[in-house]
C-alpha cells in the first residue's frame, strides 16, 4: 500500500468546536495540513500548510502524535499524519487549493469526515476537554 505523509492541524475556536476544510475536487473535510517538502521538518510543514491553506500565522502548541489511517481521497493509500495543537493568530480565510472551510462540533454527524479527523483527532478531543472538566 502507498503511503502518504502528512502534517495536521488540530485548530479548535473557544466553543471546542473543530476547524475542518475541504479541497477542491474532494469531498471529505480533514485538518488543515499538507505533505512534507524534502528534508522539511513536520512542525515546519505544518506553519506552511496553514499560512498557505487559511493564511494565518500559527503557533505550534502540542505535538499529539504520529498516526496511521486510511487516506480520505486517495484509495489504497495509507495517511501517516503528525499531528499537532495549533494556536492560529486571526480568523481564517479560504486560500490556495482549499474550496470549503468551516468550523465543526465534536459531535457533528453531518459533515462527511476523513478517517483521520473521525478516528484520531475528535476522539483525542473530546479526551481533553473531559480532563479539563
């Protein structure tokens, strides 16, 4: 199976609500992020990914962890995402390949999800704000 690289973005607003986007052309929402260049660090990639995706600067505050799941928009590839909290300096806005943006509850049902977005980062969430309470 081909495997693809990733840094991801778990962004969430003061209403623990999740920022998801859609690329053009696909239909699921997932964390911002992107590939790693050659030789680019994931915490690089990552501040990248959100300057070009939602055009904010961002602060890395957690690394969550390594994770592996199926690719949302590539059949028979594998996601291997880093995966980290991210603090972003001012409201996003579409830019580069990004169609659809928007904030998600996490216990929305509606919103066609990729795996890593359902499987990792709502549940990772959800552990978080239950140690907070």
């Amino acid at each position: 199976m081909k495997k693809i690289t990733v840094a991801a973005a778990v962004i969430l607003n003061k209403e623990h609500e999740l920022l998801v986007v859609r690329k053009q052309n696909t239909q699921y929402f997932m964390q911002v992020g992107g590939k790693l260049e050659i030789d680019e660090p994931p915490e690089q990639t990552i501040i990248r990914e959100i300057q070009e995706e939602i055009g904010c600067e961002a602060q890395v505050e957690q690394f969550i962890g390594r994770f592996e799941t199926q690719a949302a928009n590539e059949p028979d590839h594998e996601l291997i995402s880093y995966l980290y909290l991210v603090a972003i300096g001012q409201s996003p806005r579409i830019a580069a390949e990004i169609a659809e943006m928007k904030w998600v509850r996490l216990d929305d049902q509606t919103t066609l999800l990729a795996p890593l977005t359902r499987e990792i980062v709502i549940p990772w969430c959800e552990q978080q704000l239950l140690k907070k309470t």
